[in-house]
C-alpha cells in the first residue's frame, strides 16, 4: 500500500470520525432500525456526536498542542496520547449521558454511545502503559455494532451488506496503520480485538439481560 492511501485512509477513517459515521448510517441508511427521534428530529442525534466525539476533542487535542504539551496532531509517541484521550473520553462520557434518555431516544443510540465512551476509556488506560491502535478499536467496534445488528435480525438484509463493507474498511485500515509504520502488528490486532469484543460483550450482556 502506497504511502497517500495510508494516509488518507487513516485520516477518512480517524477514530474520531467513526462515531459520527455510524450514527449517520443507523440514523439515516437503516430504515426501520431508529423509531425515536422521528427523521425530521435526527439531526440533533448526529449533531450532538459530531460536537462531543470529534470537534471538541479535535480542538483540545489543537489546545494541546497550542501550549506546547502535544508535538503534532498525529500524537506518534505513547506519552503524548495520554492527555487527548483522557480529553476525549470525558467528551464522549457527556455525549453518552445527553443521548441515554428512553424517554426521547430509541435505547440503540445511548447504548452505542456508552459503548463508544467505555471503548476510549480504556484505550486511555492502556496507552498509559502501551501505544495499542486508536484506528483499530474503531473500526473493531464498527464491526461489532454491524455484527450485533446482523446477528440480532434487526435492520433487514441491508445490514449484510454494511457488515461486509465494514470488514474491507478494517482490513485496509490496518493494513494502513501498518504501512504507515504507526504501530506494530501486535497493536493493530489488539485495538481491532478490544473494540470487537468489547462491543460484541455488551450486545450478548443487552440481550440476555
């Protein structure tokens, strides 16, 4: 794989982004899977992600590196990722609590934020000791949400077909984050491992519960 496709696969496919890529198709690409909001409502949904899992993160990342804690937006060293992550998880935490409301929400969406949140969660904990793939866990819970939705029946056969495009979308995205030389084999699998069964845990713990 050529350097400009790594790269720009890296960036189409920033873990940041992912969030908002998977509320857009639930919301949007599955229909019947979201009853609640109504389709003229959604766009609180996907703007409330937008805000809390990319753009206030991306800006205190931008802050970081403002007062000198950060080298550069691609945070290469494990020791830089500490602060941002920590950042991004409090973001996420609050997005969660917005959009776990029964009462406004189908339960979909505030269980895929919580998931989301305890997913950047523990990559914090983890790259306080090991720099594991950031992109691996976001595309490994990408496919987790499409494998639950597959597996639970919900969302009809158009769910096949995002469950086949999300597992060529996390092969070429580590195989990127390879050829890119970010991370080693070993923290590749292990991002894609936590985000999988992290999110495939929490769909089996829903449904037998």
């Amino acid at each position: 794989m050529s350097r400009g496709l790594a790269t720009a696969l890296s960036v189409v496919f920033h873990p940041l982004l992912v969030p908002s890529y998977l509320y857009y198709i639930v919301c949007y690409q599955l229909p019947g899977l979201v009853l609640r909001p109504l389709l003229p409502e959604r766009w609180f949904v996907l703007g409330t992600v937008l805000l809390f899992t990319f753009v206030l993160p991306t800006l205190s990342s931008v802050v970081l590196l403002r007062f000198g804690l950060l080298d550069s937006l691609e945070m290469a060293a494990r020791r830089q990722r500490a602060w941002p992550f920590l950042l991004a998880t409090s973001s996420f935490i609050i997005a969660a609590v917005l959009l776990y409301r029964p009462q406004f929400f189908d339960a979909l969406l505030g269980q895929m934020m919580v998931g989301m949140a305890l997913a950047v969660g523990l990559t914090f904990l983890i790259t306080l000791r090991w720099k594991i793939s950031a992109h691996g866990v976001g595309v490994g819970g990408a496919l987790g949400l499409f494998a639950v939705l597959y597996l639970g029946g919900k969302a009809g056969d158009t769910i096949l077909w995002w469950l086949v495009g999300s597992v060529l979308v996390a092969g070429a995205v580590l195989s990127a984050r390879l050829a890119l030389n970010a991370h080693t084999v070993a923290q590749v699998w292990a991002g894609l491992g936590l985000g999988l069964g992290l999110v495939l845990g929490l769909g089996a713990g829903l449904a037998a519960g």
